[in-house]
C-alpha cells in the first residue's frame, strides 16, 4: 500500500511487481484484490507506471489456448463434434468463472482448466463464440464449422461473431433423452453447479493512485472473505472442485472498446473423425504387425501415430509407429496387462501385476517423447483395463479388491477409492452425463457412477461375465462384452435401458466403437474373430477373421484403422474401419 500510494513514480512501479505477484498466487482474495488495484493503476497520471500496470494485468489474465476451433466441412448427418481448449493463467483464471456461447447448436462446459467445446449441427453453418468471464477478466474462442453442400454466407466467413444468443435452424431437435439446462447438454436432473461470481470492477475514472485501491483491497476482503462468498463452486451435494455447465449465452458481450483490430489468428485444426471418416458395416484386414510375447491391451495415441501394445509374457511395452510399422520397446518393472494414455498423448500407463495376481501390482507411468519409465504408481491388487477419464483423471479398476482407485491428473495422487461390485474389469465414460460405467465380471453386473460426486447411482443386470465395456464417442450407449455368455448388450447412458444380448463369436473379451459411434467391435478371444454391431441396433453388420486368440482393441481417433493384439501368435492385426 505504501508502495502503491506513493508520489514517488519508481516506487510506484515497485508496487506492480509485488501486485502481479499477489494476482497470479493461490491465494485468491488478494489474487482478486490485487487485480482491483492494477485495474486502478492503468490510470495512473504517469505513462509508464499506467504501461507496467495494463502489462501486469495482461500478464495475469484468463487466457485460452486454441483462440480459434475450425470443425471444418462435416457430414450433414454427423451427430456432434467437440473440441477441448486449454484455460490458461493463475488459479483466479478458472476460480468462479462462466461460459457463455453464442451461435448456432454451440454448447460447451468448463472443468477445472479444460474447455470443451461441443457443436450439434444444427443449421448449414457455425460461425459463434465461446467466452470465458471472471475474475481475472475474459477470453474467447471463435468456433467455425460448415455442413457439407451448404454455401457459407459472406458475411459469416469474414466478420466477427455476431453478438447473439439463437441456436440457428433446427436439425432434429436435440437427442432423445436429452434436454438443453442452461446451454449444457445435461439429462433427467443433471443440471449445472451453482456458481458465485464478482462482477467485474466498473471503469475507474483516470486519477492519482492513493485512497481509491485501498478502498478497492478492503472492500474485495471484505466481499470475498468476511462476507463468506469464496471463488468456488457452491453444490450441497459435492465437492467445491466438480464441473462447471455452461450458461446460456447472454446477449451482452465484451465492450467495444476492449476490442481491438488484429489480424485473425491461424487456424487450430483438431482431429475430428466424425468430420472426417465414415466407418464401414464390414472392415477389412489390411495388415499385420508383429509385437511382443503374448500381447493383450493396445491403445492409439491421441494424434493416431503411436500404437501401444502390452505384452503380458514380457516386460516390454510395444511402441509401434503406424506410418512405418517399427517397433521399440520399453522395458518395465513388472508384467504389463493393458495400457491406457493422457489425452495430451503426453504419458502412457500400464497397469501391471504378475500371474499370481498380486506380486508387482501397479502403474508405469511412461513419458511418450522419451520413451522412459518416469514412476510408478502403488495400486490394488490386480489393476486391470485402467482408462482416462474426460476430466484427465486416471481411473484403475481393481480387479482382486472390487473397487475403483483414482489418480488426479499432472500429479498422479490417488485422490479417491470407490467400491463397485466384484470385480471392476474395465471402465468408460459419458461425459455429456457425467457418468462413469464399469462392468463388473464376477457380478454380472454394470455399475453407473455420478462421477461428480463419485457414487454408485445404479447397477445393471447384464450377459454373464462382463469382461468389458465401451461407451460411443457420441456418449449415447455402451458396449458390453458377456464373456461367458458368448453375447454383447448395449446400454443406453441416459435412459440407463438395456437392450440385448446379441450373438456375436466365443469368448468375447474386449470391445470399443468406431468414432463416429455407427458400429461396434467385439473381439471374440475363441473364435479368432471381431464381430462388427450397429451401434444402435446391435445387429451384426460382419465378422472378421483376425489373428489366434485376439484379446483387446483399440480405434485410432481418425476412425480410418482399428488395432486387434493377437495374444496367440504374437501380433497386432491392422483393420481399415473407415473411409
């Protein structure tokens, strides 16, 4: 305070530092103070300390990382497509913040430091925003998109985004089940957290810093502290970490003002299947890769051109490239069983556990660049079909002790154990429901989980042995293997019904669904076979002839090829899915 209400312009400069300092630190009432003040400092009658200070506030802001989502050309009949943009700055960035969209079919929700951005085509063209609104001021994405055939409007291919909040023409109505809550696609009571939010300081009047920011400082401890209103989500029901839904759109937006003439930024392009490849009723084999002994879990990096293989009669990983078909190796502590990687496709893991079933149980964490084992993760006994969830959140079934552990992401903390029934072999998620579904082999029996509150909400009969389970791209249904029923059931994840069984081949032991969620496959383990399901329907579309004893597979994310680990004869059997 000293330093800022001096008259001398160098210590006022001084205090800039140790605001910014204040502004980007956990603490978040003076990181919200401390923004008042800078805010203040902009209109400081010296040029140089109003510079520092609209530099600090720069550097202290929310900021979003793409600043530009182009869906590009998709098909007319294409059910959704979502893209997820990074929140960038101090924790004042996402404490209490708000989403608003604007344009046509545009949702997006807001959790922890992940933005998804999600688009129902809706109408013949996208051109909308997604803004991020808070304490440490906004940000905004511009979302563009085209339905194949359609002609784009001049104007929407080269202005702004129109300040608006209508949902463009209608294309069907939302999906069955699924109702609109506040501009978050949400089903029965899944509604949106409640969120408290300061309003933004207003426009100061340009002065000499002095009595102006202490007011500021002590009315902000006074509001967010003394006054009990803390940056965080309040729910009576979870924690203050869980998920922020979307708001609708209001019709105000930035001011004019702050809005300044630049040139429009390049093009983030993401990897959209659903745009892009449309699967096939009926694959072909188009190659076959060899790996290491006995391989079981396989899993596509996120930009489709790593494949990992885990060799459960080794301690090797395969790292296959699918340009070129070379293999490498990294060799592990322990037998790994299946493999799952970060969304990032940063860090790959392994869960791992010898033939006694609880000797070496655990997690390599391996670094994708280096190709190195970095640690590993203490578990259960018995991890098996380990999966990341949508929140970035590390979920490992434990198979021997019926219960689910959950590591947070970055830090790899095992920050929650769930029970489910006996015993968890694989788990896949929804996230427009916000629900975690796992099939449970000993019971016969899915678990439905809340993963906002992490809790069992219901339990699902289904096909004996539940070996494994899929949830569609598109978060309507999941895929079920009945191990020793020799059958497969979809279940609908909003409705929760489950239909089924449908015949497939012997043994079914793993499944997952195109990307654009039309089919789903099933690896029959005793057949040698993958059996290829309407992802609505469950009809069987083909079965394929893959390798001996073909145990798990996975989809690259632009649906054009599908991986299946040949556990009998040592390879990975390469199938075109898409075209």
């Amino acid at each position: 305070m000293t330093e800022i209400g001096s008259p001398i312009r160098e210590s006022r400069l001084a205090g800039i530092d140790g605001l910014a300092r204040l502004a980007r630190g956990a603490d978040l009432t003076l990181a919200h103070a401390a923004r008042q003040a800078l805010q203040q400092m902009t209109e400081d009658d010296s040029r140089a300390v109003s510079a520092a200070a609209t530099a600090a506030l720069e550097r202290t802001s929310v900021r979003l990382d793409p600043e530009r989502i182009d869906f590009g050309t998709v098909a007319a009949e294409t059910p959704r497509l979502v893209a997820d943009v990074r929140v960038e700055g101090p924790p004042l960035a996402v404490a209490g913040a708000t989403v608003t969209v604007s344009g046509p079919g545009l949702r997006a929700m807001l959790h922890e430091r992940t933005l998804r951005i999600m688009w129902l085509p809706r109408s013949d063209w996208l051109d909308g925003s997604v803004t991020v609104r808070g304490p440490a001021g906004w940000a905004d994405v511009r979302v563009t998109g085209q339905v194949a055939g359609a002609a784009v409007p001049f104007a929407a291919a080269t202005s702004a985004p129109a300040a608006r909040n209508d949902y463009g023409t209608s294309r069907g109505g939302e999906p069955e089940g699924l109702r609109t809550y506040d501009g978050g696609m949400v089903a029965g009571g899944y509604g949106p957290a409640r969120v408290t939010v300061l309003p933004a300081p207003p426009p100061p009047a340009r002065r000499q810093i002095g009595t102006t920011i202490l007011v500021a400082i002590l009315t902000s401890l006074v509001v967010l502290g003394g006054a009990g209103v803390a940056m965080t989500l309040l729910d009576d029901r979870r924690e203050p970490s869980a998920p922020l839904v979307a708001a609708p759109a209001p019709t105000e937006q930035p001011a004019t003002a702050q809005l300044k003439e630049t040139p429009a930024p390049a093009i983030s392009k993401v990897p959209l299947a659903a745009a892009r490849v449309k699967s096939v009723a009926r694959p072909l084999v188009v190659g076959t890769i060899r790996v290491g002994a006995e391989p079981e879990g396989v899993v596509v990096s996120p930009d489709g051109r790593t494949v990992y293989v885990a060799n459960q009669n080794s301690r090797i990983l395969s790292v296959v490239d699918a340009a070129t078909r070379k293999v490498s190796s990294v060799q592990l502590r322990n037998t790994p069983r299946f493999v799952a990687v970060s969304r990032d496709g940063r860090t790959v893991f392994a869960s791992m556990y010898e033939d006694d079933k609880h000797t070496g149980s655990g997690v390599a964490v391996v670094d994708a660049a280096s190709r190195k084992v970095v640690r590993y993760l203490d578990t259960g006994h018995m991890p098996y079909t380990l999966a990341v969830a949508p929140d970035n959140k590390l979920w490992v079934p434990i198979h021997s002790d019926g219960r689910l552990e959950i590591f947070s992401p970055g830090t790899l903390r095992m920050e929650s154990e769930l029970p489910v029934r006996p015993n968890p072999h694989a788990v896949g998620f929804s996230g427009d429901q916000m629900r975690a579904f796992t099939a449970n082999h000993e019971s016969n029996a899915v678990s439905v989980i809340d993963m906002r509150s992490n809790t069992v909400i219901r339990n699902i009969g289904v096909s004996k042995a539940p070996h494994s389970i899929a949830v569609s791209p598109d978060g309507r249904m999941a895929l079920v293997a009945g191990y020793e029923a020799d059958t497969a059931d979809l279940i609908d994840t909003v409705t929760l019904k489950r239909t089924g069984p449908f015949k497939v081949g012997r043994d079914p032991q793993s499944v997952a669904f195109s990307t654009d969620s039309r089919y789903g496959y099933v690896v029959n383990e005793l057949d040698g076979t993958v059996s290829v399901l309407n992802g609505r329907t469950g009809t069987v579309t083909a079965t394929i002839k893959v390798g001996k004893s073909p145990r798990t597979v996975g989809v690259s994310p632009d649906g054009r090829l599908a991986y299946v680990s040949n556990g009998g004869d040592n390879t990975i059997s390469v199938l075109k899915v898409g075209q």
